[in-house]
C-alpha cells in the first residue's frame, strides 16, 4: 500500500509532466508555414480552413496552455502544409483545446 506523501508526489510529478508537455511535432510540410495575420495576407489567395484539436486536460488536470497554444499552431502549419499553404491566420483565440485557421499561400 502507498503512503500518502508517494501518491502525493507521485501526483506532483504526473502532474508537471503532463501540464509542460507538448506532444505535437512541426512535420517537413508545416516548416514552412508561416503564422500571419488578416494584414499580412492581403495580397495572398485563401485555399482553405483548418481547425486543430488537442487534449487541453488529463484526467481532469488542464495542461499548460502554451503547450496546448503550441501544439495547436504546429498541427494548424502540418494541415496547411497538406494541403499546399505556406501562411496561417487564426481565425480565433484557442477555446478548450480547439482553434481554426484560415490557410494561405503567398508568393
């Protein structure tokens, strides 16, 4: 049987490592793919809309958003990269592990 103070540090650990983790890698296709605002791509021609999911909690403990924040961004530039764009804008702020995007491509 564990004592109280090994669950409790064995939670702290889990926790820290699960809050600071991010689990999405940029692939070849997004490298390079920018992340841009409305302005930036006004003279770009839109190809179309992504929208990232990620896990933005386990076991009801939230992750860190920055590395939730992070792996949206890099799984929004690998879509765009598919299907053919070098330029992302949010179309939105990050909401529970969810944000669209408009993709790009720019000359």
């Amino acid at each position: 049987m564990m004592s109280t103070q090994v669950k409790l540090i064995a939670g702290l650990l889990g926790a820290t490592l699960v809050s600071g983790c991010a689990w999405v890698d940029l692939k070849p296709q997004g490298q390079n793919v920018r992340i841009l605002t409305e302005r930036d791509v006004k003279k770009c021609k839109r190809i179309g809309h992504v929208t990232s999911n990620t896990t933005a909690s386990i076991a009801y403990i939230p992750r860190d958003d920055d590395s939730v924040n992070e792996e949206l961004r890099n799984l929004g530039r690998n879509y765009a990269g598919d299907m053919g764009g070098n330029a992302i804008v949010p179309t939105g702020p990050a909401i529970r592990g969810e944000q669209s995007f408009n993709v790009y491509h720019c000359h």
